[in-house]
C-alpha cells in the first residue's frame, strides 16, 4: 500500500498521468487520498 501510494505522490509532482492512476478512461487517484494510504501504511507499520 506504501509503494502504491508513493507512486501516485510522484506522478502528482511529475504530473504523468498513468502514475496518477488513471488509464485512460478512468478517473485519478486524489493527492490527499494517496498522503492518506501513506499515514495509514506508516500507523500500521509502527503498531506492528
């Protein structure tokens, strides 16, 4: 999930539309939805 997330962060930053996950046809994954999967991937790394 944490890897997933990153590379939606760096297709926002470099603005590379397949990173953003969106082929074509479907919608993206939001910015804050990604910084979202990252603090609950970090929350549940640290927990365990």
């Amino acid at each position: 999930m944490l890897l997933l997330a990153v590379m939606v962060l760096a297709g926002w930053v470099l603005d590379d539309r397949l990173l953003k996950g969106a082929p074509h046809g479907h919608v993206a994954v939001k910015a804050n939805t990604a910084v979202g999967f990252v603090l609950a991937a970090l929350g549940t790394a640290s927990v365990t």
